[in-house]
C-alpha cells in the first residue's frame, strides 16, 4: 500500500519541496496520492519510518527534543493540505471536491493522532512542570500552555469508547461542514434571473448593467449588453447587492431577495438536516469533554467567556436599538414624501432600496457615482502608500516571482525601508461566482519560523493570499469599487500585515497563529478607519480616466455619511452574533425549538422589522457551519472594541501629524502585528494603549455615545 502511494505521488506538485506552492501545477488528481504519501512519511504505515512514531519514540521534555520536531510536522502538513483548501475555495471542481471528500477522513485521522498524543501530552505536562520553565522565553511558554490546552480539546483525556466516539464526531463534523460549503456555492451557481424588457433594470447603474450582461454572455447569450441585454443577476455579491440597491421593479427586488435568504434551504442542496446534526454532534462532542455546550468549549480558547460576550453584545444592543427605530421612521418618511406606497408598508426587500435614495438625497452622494474614483490600482497604490507610512514597508508588485491558480491574480513582495524582504502576498480580487466561494478571506500560505529557515537565512519569510470578490473589471474599465470594496480590501489587508510583520521567530506563534479567536479582527477593522483619513482618501480617490482627485465636497459628504444608518448596520451584526451564541449554548437540538424559530425569537429583539416566516438565512451563515466562527461571530464586535480604541490613539497623537502618526503606527507594529500569539491578546493591547480597551471610541464612531448635557 505504502509503495503503490509512494510511486503515485512521485513528481508530484503539491509535494514540491519549493520557494512557493505549485498553484499553477496542482490538479484534483495530484491531492489524493500527493496527501496519502504526506501522511505516509508522518505517520505511516512503516512505523519506523514515520516522522511521529519517531517523535514519540526519542521524546525529551525540552525545546530541541519535543517542540521543534513537532513543529516540522505540523508545518509539512499544514502548508500542503492549505494548498488543497486554498485550491477548493477559489478553484472548486467536481473532481477537486471528490479528491478531497476521499483524503479528509485520514487528514482528520492524523490530526486526532496527533492531538492525541499521551506522550506528546505527557512531555509537555514535564516541561510544564520542570526546572527549564523558568528559562523559556514568553513565546515559547505561551506555547506550551497552549498545547497543553488543545490537547485537552482534543480529546486527549478521553479513553476507549470514549475517544472513539469523540474521534468519529471529528471526522462527521469535517464532512458535515464540507458539504455544507459546497451547498451553498451551489445554490449560489444555480440562481440566475434572466431579464430581457428594460423596464425591468430601470435604476441599475452601469455597472451593475454591464456584470448582469457579462453573466448573460457568461450563460451564453451571445452579444449581450449593458444598454439592450438580455441580463442575468444572480445572487453573487456583485450581483445582488446592486440590484437590491437601485432596481425599482419591487416585485423583481422581493423575489430576488427571497431567493437570497432562502439559499441552499430546499431540495438536494437543502442544508436543514446538516445544521441540525452539526449541532446536535458539537453539543455531544462538548459533553465528551466535560463542558455543558459548544460555546464552553469554543470560549476556552478566546479572550472573552460567554458571559462577557453576552454582555458586551447586551450593551451594544440596548445602545442602538432606539437609533435603529428612528432609522427605519426615516426610511418611512422619506418613500412617502417620494409618493412610493413602500413607505405605508415598507418591507425588508425595500430597506437597502431605500436606505440608498435616503442617503443620496440626505447627503447627494451616489454611490455609484463614485466608483470611477476607486479603481483597483489606485486603492492598493493607496494602501500600499499608507502601509509605508505608518509601518515603515515598501509594497512591490513581484508578478512572475510565484506560480499563481488564477491570470488574474497578483503576486506582491513587503520589504523593509532598507530594501531587505519580509514577506510576500497574493491578491485574488475579483468575483468568479462559477468557481469561487463568496465572502472575502485572508490566510496564512506560509508562516514565518526560524526553525525553517532556507539555507543561509535567518528565518521562512511568511506568505500570505488576500481574497475578495469584489467587481470585476467590464469591458476595458479596470475594476471599480464601491465604497464598501474598497474598505473590505483594507480589512483583508489587516489580517495579512498581522502575519507579514510578525516579529516572532517560533512558528507555532508567529503572525496569526495562536492569536485568540476574538482578538484576530483587531487589524483588519483598524485597518478600516483608515478609509475615513482625508489624506489616504484622497490620495486613491483618483478618476481611473481623468486622473482628477475626489472633490472636497463629495470626502465631507462621505466623511459625515459613515453613520448613516450605524444603529442598523449594528444591530444587524447583533442578531448574528446572539443567534450563534444562542444556538451553540441553550439551545437543544431536537426540541421544540427550530434553529429558525431561534432566529426569528432573537431577531424581535435585534430586528426592527420582523424576519420574513419563510427566512432560511442560517442555511447559507457559513462563518458558523462551514468556518471558524462557531460561538465565535462575537468576535467582530469583540475585535471592533480594540480596533476602534486602538485607532482612537492615533486621532490622540493627531491624525494629520505626520510625525506622531508614524510614531504611533511604528509601536503598533511593534505590538499589535508583532508580538502574534507570542503574549496574550489583553496585555499586548495594553501594551500598545497602556490601559485595558473601552467601548466608547466605538459607540464615538459609530455615533451612539449619549449626549452630554451641558
């Protein structure tokens, strides 16, 4: 068996001993032989022969003699099988998913033996407890504890029938959380409303008319345009969020947005059933381990406990909930002022229609009308521009440097002012809904490590992708943004400069590893405030064909917008975050409770308009049943908390004093993006701001802080 895998996996790309990963080489048929011969060499058959048994055999309770080896294994498994991962999220197939549905099971197998490892566990129970603790470094004790805590997690205390339920629990929740993801992108695929009279896109933009006539060509219909059609929306984010925005046909818009909340909820791709056994498998594998729920066993690793979490979404909510009433009057009033019948009845697919005629008429901005300001390379010369002021890098474009999965993508190299190089990244910017998952994502491809260093250099120099989905470029426009693209770019670009500008040399803390679940959003939503600084505004906002800079006028008008509806956009984040909770700790799967019928009873407390009966939006919540945020969607407004007090300084120091403002952003990097998960999240904040983070430079720019009186 071990031959037959070896002699598949020769000359194999995803075993390439390589600089950077072979995106460009790695095919469906490369996964399944390319990660059995892996785990072959890790943990194979051939006992002696495997890095782990190894490992276990000659362990010594120290750096050298049990951390360093096993960073080397986690790492050899990690970076390939997040090359698989990387390759289904933006390159999905029938046959990559076949691949990848046949090799899990013994990728999860191995992490479970791992995880499990008496031994391993025993050793760090030694180091724990031995004469050299005193002598580690804080990094490496942090490690320690660390592992100690997730072996426990993992299910190391557990015996016999015990462990082997656990186990099984693991591997049905991977499959379970797999299918679940390609439900969604596939329900995503299959809506494609066809409009051929022009009456029916009255009030869509240009672009949104060009992207609805390019996925008509898409689909075949040959010679389609923006001005004659025919036009297909789908419900790919470039797509629907226009059309919801500006299309006046509101029946069209309320059979959109019912298709929308209803994804993946009927027939084959109906994911009722794995929402109920994902719960019903997490609550069980928590009381495996001692704990009451799954929200018990998630806070272990974060910052916050459920309680906290409660309360600071508590706070939140009875903060913005009156905001959010005068929100929606407002909307109300204005339909009815414009003689629309939307305002008697004013309906859920009516709200985002018109929220964007208010904020037009309210502060004459047009969303739309400003796209021609943020092309795609003027946003990133932009962000590249402030990351050098306030980090003190150097961004170069290094196209051709690395193989890339996409002609679209683009390959950047970070360097120190001095020219020496630190990190590099790929940005995958734009929308490919027939391969593509939604959302917008960043994650490590390689982590920063002393111990695995090339030959002649001091540490691996991290590598990281950026993906958004953002709209792609039409015709021979390069992409233009709206408003909201550019800022999620920026958000994304957080979460790489956290694993870029690490200064940890030990793997298993460098960058984003081992930073707490709810801290981790903290440079990402940073990042965004930055979108609002007049100076880094303006210097992007560029007309792609005129060159000419964002009028003064239209950056105040965009400055005193940011909180147009903040109390809404709040709650909203709200609702999600307590469903998550709620399901994950109170709730009873098999009950009389439905998991929407949660939703529907937290929403008449986060919603001012009542969910639709028919709502089936959690089958489509990937964050919580196919990502890591499960009991953990909190964490946006937990990170926003820091993120907000941490911006907060440099208004302090003067946003438009270059000198503090490079100050501030160098002990930033110092702190916030360099210690990684070498110190706890709490101290390193209080390192950077000298004090425990508040709530109000959050509720300040979102506007919800009470008046004082006089």
């Amino acid at each position: 068996m071990a031959t037959a895998v070896a002699e598949q996996a020769v000359d194999n790309p995803l075993l390439e001993d390589a600089e950077f990963p072979r995106f460009d080489a790695v095919e469906a048929r490369h996964v399944v032989p390319g990660i059995r011969q892996l785990l072959t060499d890790l943990v194979g058959v051939v006992l002696q022969e495997n890095e782990l048994v190894k490992l276990e055999a000659n362990l010594q309770p120290s750096w050298p003699g049990l951390v360093q080896p096993l960073e080397k294994i986690v790492d050899r498994l990690s970076v390939a099988w997040g090359v698989v991962s990387h390759l289904k999220a933006v390159k999905d197939s029938e046959e990559l998913r076949l691949a990848v549905e046949e090799v899990q099971p013994d990728k999860v197998a191995f992490t479970l033996r791992l995880g499990q490892s008496k031994p391993i566990f025993e050793a760090f129970k030694e180091m724990k407890e031995g004469q050299e603790w005193n002598t580690l470094s804080e990094a490496q004790q942090r490690i320690v504890e660390i592992q100690l805590k997730e072996a426990f997690l993992n299910g190391v205390g557990l015996e016999d029938e015990a462990r082997k339920r656990f186990n099984q629990i693991k591997q049905d929740l991977e499959k379970l959380s797999t299918k679940f993801s390609e439900h969604v992108l596939d329900s995503t695929k299959k809506y494609a409303k066809l409009l051929t009279d022009p009456r029916d896109v009255e009030g869509l933009p240009p672009t949104a008319l060009g992207l609805a006539a390019q996925a008509a060509e898409a689909k075949g219909y040959e010679g389609a345009t923006a001005d004659l059609g025919p036009w297909i929306i789908t419900l790919d984010i470039p797509s629907y969020i226009p059309f919801l925005k500006h299309a006046r046909n509101r029946s069209l818009r309320e059979e959109v947005y019912r298709a929308f909340i209803t994804q993946a909820s009927s027939g084959d791709l109906d994911n009722t059933p794995i929402i109920n056994k994902i719960l019903e498998l997490r609550l069980e594998k928590a009381k495996l381990l001692g704990y009451n729920n799954h929200a018990e066993v998630s806070m272990a690793l974060k910052m916050a406990t459920l309680e906290k979490a409660e309360e600071l979404l508590e706070q939140l909510r009875s903060s913005s909930w009156d905001a959010a009433l005068i929100d929606l009057q407002d909307l109300k009033d204005y339909a009815k002022e414009q003689g629309a019948p939307d305002g008697s009845n004013i309906c859920l697919w009516d709200i985002t229609f018109w929220s964007e005629r208010l904020r037009e008429a309210k502060f004459d901005i047009n969303e739309e009308e400003l796209r021609p300001y943020f092309s795609l390379p003027k946003v990133t010369d932009g962000l590249f521009s402030l990351a050098s002021t306030l980090f003190g890098v150097k961004i170069e474009a290094a196209d051709g440097l690395a193989p890339v999965w996409h002609k679209d993508v683009r390959f950047y190299q970070v360097k120190e002012l001095s020219g020496e190089p630190i990190a590099y990244f790929y940005f995958d910017a734009y929308s490919r809904p027939s391969e593509k998952r939604g959302g917008a994502w960043m994650d490590e491809v390689l982590g920063r490590s002393e111990l695995l260093a090339p030959k002649g250099r001091h540490a691996r120099l991290p590598v990281a992708h950026m993906v958004c989905n953002q709209t792609p470029p039409v015709g021979d426009e390069p992409s233009l943004m709206t408003f909201r693209e550019v800022e999620t770019v920026f958000h994304e670009f957080g979460h790489a400069l956290q694993h870029m500008l690490t200064r940890q040399n030990e793997g298993l803390v460098a960058g984003i590893r081992n930073v707490e679940w709810d801290a981790v959003e903290l440079p990402s939503q940073f990042m965004e405030n930055w979108c609002y600084h007049r100076a880094t505004l303006m210097g992007m906002a560029k007309h792609y064909k005129t060159g000419e800079t964002l009028p003064e006028e239209v950056y105040v008008k965009l400055k005193a917008a940011r909180n147009f509806r903040a109390a809404s956009m709040m709650l909203r984040q709200i609702h999600f975050a307590s469903v998550d909770l709620e399901l994950h700790s109170r709730f009873q799967p098999g009950g009389p409770e439905t998991v929407f019928d949660v939703d529907k009873r937290i929403g008449w407390r986060t919603q001012v308009i009542p969910l639709l009966p028919e709502d089936r939006f959690l089958c489509s919540f990937s964050h919580i049943f196919a990502g890591g945020y499960s009991a953990g969607y909190y964490s946006y407004k937990w990170a926003e908390v820091l993120s907000a007090d941490a911006f907060a300084a440099f208004e302090e120091a003067g946003l438009e004093n270059e000198v503090a403002v490079k100050e501030t952003g160098r002990k930033f990097r110092e702190t916030v993006l360099g210690l990684g998960g070498g110190r706890p999240p709490l101290q390193v904040f209080k390192d950077f701001r000298g004090r425990e983070p508040s709530t109000d430079a959050l509720l300040r720019h979102s506007g919800l802080l009470p008046a004082v009186a006089a």
